[in-house]
C-alpha cells in the first residue's frame, strides 16, 4: 500500500472515530436530558428504574449511594417544584447540566449537575449549588434556560 494510500486511511479512520464519539457524546445529552425531565419536571420516579443503575454512585454529601436511595430521597418532590435546562455540555461519558430549580426551597436553587453515563444509564452523579440571586454585580443572570 502506498504512503500516501495509507495516510489517506488513517486520516479517514481518525474522521470516522472522531464522529463516532461525537455521536455518543450528543447520546448521553439526549439521554440525560430525557431522563431528568422526566424525573424532575414530570416528577416521574419510576424514571430511575429507567435510567439510573441499581449500582449508581452519589457524589452528594447528603445522600448515600443507589437508585433506591435517590428514588427515596425524591419521593416527597414539593408538588410545585419545577426544574428548567439551561447549557447542557458533554465530553465523553460526562454529561454537565446548568438548570434552575425552583418551589424547592424558599429561595430558586442554581444548580450544576454532572451524571456519568455507563452501559446506556446513568451511573454517577455530581453537583454543585447555591441560591439564586436576581441582582448580580455584572446585571447578567446566573441562569438562562434552554432555547
């Protein structure tokens, strides 16, 4: 096979692999993004049977591991708590979600959510949050949802 025959292949099989992850990476935000929808704005617990893994791994201090510990911690959901997307970022198996929930406390919680996707379900769970706050030193808001 010539140099330039060769090249040409590996050059097609890197274009071929790097669509590849491509793809998966806009998966695991489809598949993310479903699933917390249908958790948190439908308040649909029957969605961690569908797309959390028994074995899920949570970074929360507050709660211990499991879907069956988060189905239990979820269960009493404030029936007026909504939950909006905003930016939705992927990069391999992690997918990052910046979202608002609001009716859960007294104050709307911003919030950064990180789920890692194995075996089509989600497997670990990292967050981070604090209260919003409506007037910022910059006059930008800390969220904006999803268009």
């Amino acid at each position: 096979m010539s140099l330039l025959r060769s090249g040409a292949l590996a050059l097609a099989l890197t274009f071929s692999s790097l669509a590849g992850t491509a793809m998966a990476q806009e998966s695991n935000k489809d598949f993310v993004v479903k699933a917390v929808t249908e958790l948190f704005s439908k308040k649909d617990l029957t969605a961690i049977d569908r797309y959390w893994a028994d074995s899920y791994m949570q970074r929360n201090p507050g709660l211990a591991s499991t879907s069956a510990v988060l189905k239990e911690a979820l269960k009493d959901m404030p029936a007026n708590m909504t939950y909006e997307i905003g930016m939705v970022i992927a990069e391999g198996d992690l997918v990052a979600i910046h979202g608002r929930y609001t009716g859960w406390g007294p104050t709307p919680l911003i919030v950064v959510d990180i789920y890692r996707v194995e075996n089509g379900k989600i497997a670990e769970h990292w967050d981070v949050g604090q209260d919003e706050v409506l007037e910022t030193a910059s006059g930008l808001p800390m969220f904006e949802p999803m268009k």
